[in-house]
C-alpha cells in the first residue's frame, strides 16, 4: 500500500535557481560592447598620438633642413651681395677709363692741331687752358708768322672762330740785333661734332 501524506511537515523550500534573465545577458551584452567601444576608441586616441608624433617629428626634421638650407642660402647670398659690389665697382671703374679715355682724344687733337698750325720762325712758350678756353703765349720774329699762325687754327676746325689776338708787343733781345714779337692769343677749343 502506498500512503499518501497529504499534509506536509516542515520541508524545507527548495531553492530556486536564479534563471537566467534576458536582463543579466543583455547586460553582459552592453558591457562587451562598452569595453569594445572603450578599447576602439583607446586605439584610435593611440593611433591618433603616434600619427602626430610622427608628424611632429617629421616637421621637426623638416624645420632643421629648412633652417640649415637658410644658413647655407644665407652665406651664398652674402657672397653674391660681394660679387655684386665688385662687379658694380668694377664697372663703375670700366666707366671711368672709358671717359677718361674719350676725354683723352681732346687734348691730344688739340695739341696736334697746335703742333700743326705751328709756322717757322714762332715759338710757344706757354698754354694755358681753363674749361675748353686755351691762352696761347709765344715769340715769333715777324707779324705774318702770327696771322700765319692764327689763320691755321681757324682753318683746322678744332678751334672756334674767330681766334683773337690779345696782345703783341716788340721784344728787344739783349746781344741781337733782331727784334721778337712776344703775343698773346685766346683761342676756344671746340671740336668737330660737339
């Protein structure tokens, strides 16, 4: 026979087990998802530092080629400036020569032209020039020597026109018997194409 208790004594309640809840695995869900996110992120802001500490090393290289390329452009430019000034003082002293030069042909014609338009018997015994006025002094022994002497330097067409005579006096030479002619004669030296 089977006996059958109905009433129950004192049993202990079983213990429930938790069941597992959708809350409790949707929460572990949100949590790896969270850390996820977290540890994504730390990625990025790690990969984020290192790519600007490689860009900063980069332009820090950069800086210093930068820098010394100007020091090196620096001293080539100071050279240059160097050769500049002596090329412009070179030049400065090539112009000088070449006016010096082209000045030099005026007194040299004009002397020429004097030597040329020099008759016989008259002497010079002095010149004198100021700007392009010539005071010429001479001796000759007879007045034609002086028209002579005059007429020549007009004609020559390195003096202007007219050539005057300033003064001409009779000189006595001392043991002789023969009278000088001193002179003084104002020419104006202009030559042709000026």
């Amino acid at each position: 026979m089977i006996r059958i208790n109905l009433l129950s004594p004192d049993r202990e309640k079983p213990k429930r087990r938790k069941a597992v809840s959708s809350f409790d695995v949707s929460g572990q869900k949100v949590t790896v998802a969270c850390t996820l996110i977290l540890a994504v992120a730390a990625l990025g802001v790690a990969w984020w530092y290192w790519s600007l500490q490689q860009e900063s090393t980069r332009l820090t290289e950069l800086l210093v080629n930068a820098q010394q390329e100007s020091q090196r452009l620096r001293s080539t430019i100071l050279e240059v400036q160097k050769f500049e000034n002596q090329r412009a003082q070179l030049q400065q002293r090539v112009s000088l020569i070449e006016q010096l030069r082209r000045g030099q042909s005026g007194p040299v014609h004009m002397l020429d032209e004097i030597s040329r338009g020099l008759p016989e018997q008259l002497w010079l015994t002095q010149l004198d020039q100021k700007g392009s006025d010539l005071t010429i002094e001479g001796r000759c022994i007879a007045l034609t020597s002086l028209s002579d002497f005059v007429g020549n330097l007009e004609r020559s067409g390195w003096f202007a026109r007219p050539v005057e005579i300033l003064d001409s006096q009779l000189d006595q030479v001392q043991g002789a018997e023969t009278t000088l002619i001193r002179f003084t004669i104002k020419a104006r030296f202009a030559p042709p194409g000026a």
